[in-house]
C-alpha cells in the first residue's frame, strides 16, 4: 500500500510566509515470503525519477550475468553495518544491476524532530520513522539512473519495508533514486527513509530482490538522529 502525504500551499498573511506544496510517498510494506514482483521492460530515461521494477520470474542472484572479475556476495550472508556486499538484481526482464552496497549508518528518529510542518494522517503517525546511509557503486553494464536503491527494512516481526521517496527536496535525509548518469563505475552515497508500520523497530536492512532469494543482511547499532559520537580515550602511558 503507497501512501502520499502532502502539505498544501496556504495563503500567506504579513509576517507568515506560505507553506510550499510537496509530497512524501510511503514505503511500500511487503510481508516475508510474500515478496511482490511485477514485470517491465521499458527502462527510465537517463534521470528519470520513476521506480525500478523487478522481474515477473524470479531469478536466483548467483545465476544473473554479471561482468568478468565481479564475484557476488553468496546469499543469506549476514554483515555488520560497513561491511559491503556485492549483488545482483533484475532491473526488468532485459536488464541487471550489478552493485557494491555498503550500509553505513543506522539512525532512529521522531516526526517532531525531523518532519516539521508535515501534515500526517493517522495511519503515518502510528509508524516509525528511521534513516539508513548506504553507498551504491555501479559495477555493471546497466546505467541504472533512476532507479530506487534495492534496499529494504526488516522489521522484528519478519516485514519487509521500502524506502520512502520525495516529491519535493527532504534535507534532513533525501531518499533520492539512483542519480543521472549512474553507469558503470558511478558511486553514490545516499540517506533513505524508512517508515515501519505499527511503531515498529529495525532489525535489520535487507537486500531481497525476490521471494526465493536469501536476503543479504546488515545489522548494527542503531543512533538517535542528532546523537553525538562518543570519544574513546586512546590506551597509553600519559
């Protein structure tokens, strides 16, 4: 289920400036072992802002064509958050990406802190919302501009969340698809916004690009948004 929330412009009286129209689009909950896949061919224009989609068959990562010299992470590998992982996925029927995906930060947050001035039904404040730092780097043959990060949450109790997008700019962590031009050797280091239903807790983030492929996992500690690093005291004589 997709849910778009929206803060309309309102009309400015002296001293108050107007409220810019823009919008934030759920993350689509997927329960485990009912992983949704659906079929394209038609792939997004370099820059394109659409989603990706995944194949209608589902096909084991280690049986995808990838280039010479890429070996693939074996599935159900479980990591630590800064660990990377190599995969690979279907873009669509005719297309695979191949990417190195490294989880780097894992941060907890509240609608007051980072969603100021959002108007948010029901449904959304009852959820969770968390941020994810990540860095992609292309290693395929497939631009993949456009398309959303192949990342999930994963829940406690076994649910599968996708990455919120933006209709608008999201400063405070921009949920953004694959930039234009990201071909072959691009990298790019992204923040995603996950919104996990029920008041729900990370467990863990996720790449599953279908139901009967092992999810790759990362797993680390979890930092309020905000929180400052703590200084360790280096071990010597003084």
């Amino acid at each position: 289920m997709s849910i778009t929330l929206r803060r309309t412009r309102s009309r400015s009286t002296r001293g108050t400036a107007p409220a810019a129209a823009s919008a934030l689009l759920a993350g689509v909950v997927l329960l485990s072992g009912a992983l949704a896949a659906c079929s394209g061919d038609d792939e997004p224009a370099d820059g394109a802002t659409s989603a990706g989609t995944a194949a209608s068959e589902p096909t084991a990562t280690s049986t995808l064509p990838v280039p010479d010299g890429v070996t693939l992470t074996p599935e159900g590998t479980s990591l630590k958050v800064g660990e990377p992982a190599t995969v690979a996925y279907r873009v669509s029927q005719k297309k695979v990406g191949v990417l190195r995906i490294k989880v780097t930060r894992l941060q907890r947050t509240t609608f007051a802190r980072s969603f100021s001035g959002w108007r948010l039904p029901a449904s959304v404040k009852s959820s969770r919302p968390y941020f994810v730092t990540a860095t992609f780097t292309n290693l395929g043959r497939t631009n993949l501009a456009g398309q959303r990060p192949p990342l999930y949450l994963s829940d406690g109790d076994g649910v599968l969340v996708e990455s919120s997008q933006f209709a608008s700019r999201f400063d405070a962590c921009p949920s953004d698809s694959f930039p234009r031009g990201f071909a072959r050797g691009s990298k790019v280091t992204t923040c995603l916004v996950y919104l996990v239903p029920d008041d729900g807790s990370l467990e863990s983030i996720a790449f599953r690009p279908t139901q009967d492929v092992a999810a790759i996992t990362w797993k680390g500690k979890v930092v309020a948004v905000g929180a400052k690093k703590k200084l360790t005291k280096k071990s010597g004589k003084r």
